[in-house]
C-alpha cells in the first residue's frame, strides 16, 4: 500500500494516508516535479500513461510523484526518476507551489509540491506502465502549445512551469 505524507499549508507532517484515499478526499500531501533538460535547453516532457489513476494521457513535467514516509526528498526524486525513466541525475530544488485540482473522476490533487531542475543527455527508457511517451521540447515551442492546446497539459504543470521559466531566466542557469 502506497502512503502520502499529510502536510499544513506550511509543509509540517500531520499524519500519512493511503495514496488514493488521499486524492478521494483532497487532502494536502507532499509531492515533487521534477523538470530535466538536455544540453541544448529542450525540456523533457512526458505522456502520463493512459492507465493511471488521474490525468491519464496528459503531457506534464519529466517526473513527477510523492516521496513515501520517512524518505527524503534527495532520495524520493532519485528514486522515481529511475522508476518512472530509467535514469538518474543530479536535481536541485528551486521552488515550491500549493495548489488543489478536482478531475471529473471524483478525485482531487491537493499539494504541497517540490519543484527540481536538472540535466541529462543520456538514453530515456521509460516505464511503460507510468509513462505513455517522452519528448524533449524547446522552451519556445512549449510555451505555444501551451497557449493553442492547455487541455493536452497536466493541473500542476503550468504552475510549476511559471517558477521554472523564473528560475532560469532570472539565475542565466546553464539550463536554458
């Protein structure tokens, strides 16, 4: 059984809960997105497979999930990029968002969400049972499909977005 930590507003434990029973009954849970870009600044975007539980079929950031109880964030991100994508690398954390999403479906995302940055180069070999698709995709080319389609995109993804175009247009990071 998959368990979400239970967070307040300002991130502090308060309790665990089975996952989906969490998403049943919207309530505030740790999570983390991460973003990883390629040497050319193109950002890798995933497909969520059709078969998950929420916003199946939708494109979002590289990875995205919560870490379990009594593991860290370092360790939680490192971990779901080696499930979800068959790698790992180095990811700093540069913000954090709040947000709450209902889907048609009776469930709602309600999250404290970790936002990370990094950089790979190497084979993606991602599981098919997470992930429908990958693509790396420029800055520019992202921001347009997110005006002309919105609906093909995740609840969480433009918000999270935002704070990563911030980030490296505001640090002139490598990852550009």
């Amino acid at each position: 059984m998959e368990e979400v930590i239970l967070v307040d507003k300002q991130d502090n434990p308060i309790g665990k809960m089975e996952k989906l029973q969490a998403h049943v009954e919207g309530l505030l849970h740790r999570a983390f997105s991460i973003f990883i870009f390629n040497e050319n600044g193109d950002l890798l975007l995933q497909q969520r497979a059709l078969s998950k539980y929420h916003s199946g079929g939708l494109w979002t950031n590289s990875c995205c999930s919560h870490p379990r109880v009594n593991e860290t964030l370092s360790f939680a991100t490192e971990r779901r990029l080696q499930e979800e994508l068959g790698f790992t690398t180095q990811v700093i954390e540069i913000d954090s968002i709040l947000y709450k999403a209902a889907f048609g479906n009776g469930l709602t995302e309600h999250e404290f969400d970790y936002i990370f940055i990094g950089e790979y180069n190497g084979l993606v070999d991602f599981n098919p049972e997470e992930v429908e698709q990958v693509k790396f995709i420029s800055r520019k080319d992202l921001d347009q499909w997110l005006i002309d389609q919105p609906s093909d995109f995740t609840a969480w993804f433009p918000l999270c977005w935002e704070k990563v175009k911030n980030e490296l247009d505001k640090n002139s990071r490598a990852i550009a």
